[in-house]
C-alpha cells in the first residue's frame, strides 16, 4: 500500500451502475466536510477539464453510430487517469489531503476486461500510468445488477420520461454480471485494500458499514475523525 512517499489518503469507490456508489460518496464527502478535514472530491471519467472532453467522446454516442473498438476504449480511460493523476490526485496526496475518487483502476479491470482486453494489456498499461501508486482503500458497493440496473432504468425514467429511458436488454445484463463477477475477483485477491460492502441494504447501513472502514483507516493516518 504505497503513495510513494506521499502523505494523502486515496479512498476509491466502485460497483456495478446503480449500486449507490455516488450516492455513498456523496454522504461520506459531506461527513468529511463537517469533520473539516482536508479533502478532494473527484471521479473518472472526467475529473479535469480535459477529463470532462474524454468522458464526453467516451460515453456519449457517436452521431456516425460508430463506436469505440474495445483497444481505443481502454486508453481513452487511460488517458483520462494520467492526466486526473497529474492535475488533481498526486499533487493532493503530495499536499497530504484525503482523496475520494468515484471509480478508478478496478472499474478499467472490471468493464475494459469484461469488453475483453486481456490482462497482460491491463497490467502494462497499469503500470505504465500508475506506477506504484494504489489506493488505500476501496469500497466496493456489491449488488446484483438484476437488481441495480432496474434502479438506473427507474431512476432515467423517472427524469426524463420516455426520452432518456434506458432499457438493459439480456447482452447487458450478461455484460454486468461479468463485471460484478470481475469486481469479486479483485476483492478477493486484494482483501486487504478492497472492503466489500454488501449494497441491497438501506443507504444508512451502507454508509455506516463504509464508515467503520475508513474511520480506522483515516485515524492511523493522522487525521481527526473521532
Ligand atoms: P458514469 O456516468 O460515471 O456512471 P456511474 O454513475 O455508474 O459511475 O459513467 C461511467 C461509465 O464508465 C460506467 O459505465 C463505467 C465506465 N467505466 C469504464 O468502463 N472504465 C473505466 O475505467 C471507468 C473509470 C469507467
């Protein structure tokens, strides 16, 4: 568990869309707020300026209706991390500040393996970008997407009616189990830095089950959280 010889605390949270993953860290960002300690709130895709352009090519739907081979996909995210390690999450570790990043590596190990790129190309490109950096922690908010996806289609339906409505066929659904599947196998490899919190209970014991793993974590690096 190395920051290389930083002094900030990486916390990372991730899950399958529609496990409660934003919503979590949101109540723990606001948590950390009221405890004043120093804190960046940050996610990828998107978490610099430049970030926000890549998650736009990157999630939104080419008008040509091509779509992103699996290879571009994958640097694409990376380019993403590289330039949101550069610009916000280094220079936050280095300035001994809590970092809560909403998806980060594992989610590239999660989808990006599912959509099939090997693990020797996730490894290198790992390395590459990370170097020896790791989080600290991550939360890992596990739900069937059975049952976290009807969320998101409930969620979509019930803001933009019929126009944003998002419907997850048997493909993405069989794609999301993999993805979960994938997410497991990381929890289990690394149980020292992936928590896994079970998602299906209510947000409240969500959020106290993600307390009693960061507190701890939090108070051995110094900071005053109670
Ligand atoms: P987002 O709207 O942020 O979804 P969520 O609220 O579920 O986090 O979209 C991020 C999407 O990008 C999500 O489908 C997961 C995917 N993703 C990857 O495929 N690889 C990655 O490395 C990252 C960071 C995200």
């Amino acid at each position: 568990m190395s920051s290389q010889g930083t002094h900030g605390v990486l916390i990372t949270m991730e899950g399958v869309e529609g496990s409660g993953k934003s919503t979590q860290l949101l109540r723990l960002s606001e948590r950390l707020r009221r405890l004043e300690v120093p804190m960046v709130v940050t996610k990828e895709p998107g978490g610099t300026p430049l970030g926000q352009e890549i998650r736009r090519l990157l999630l939104q739907p080419h008008a040509s209706g091509e779509a992103w081979c699996a290879e571009a996909e994958l640097l694409l995210f990376y380019a993403d991390r590289a330039q949101h390690l550069h610009g916000v999450i280094r220079p936050a570790l280095e300035a001994g500040k809590i970092v809560l990043c909403d998806r980060f590596e594992d989610s590239t190990r999660a989808y990006q393996g599912a959509s099939g790129v090997p693990e020797f190309v996730l490894d290198r490109l790992h390395e590459l970008v990370l170097q020896r950096l790791r989080p600290h922690l991550t939360l890992l908010l596990d739900m069937d997407p059975q049952v976290s996806l009807q969320r998101v289609e409930v969620r979509n339906l019930g803001y933009g009616g019929a126009f944003q409505e998002t419907r997850f066929d048997e493909a993405q659904l069989e794609f999301h189990q993999r993805v979960r599947n994938r997410f497991l196998a990381i929890a289990k490899a690394e149980p020292q830095r992936v928590a896994l919190i079970p998602a299906r209970s209510t947000p409240a014991e969500v959020e106290h089950a993600v307390w009693q793993r960061v507190a701890p974590l939090l108070r051995n690096a110094g900071f005053q959280v109670g």
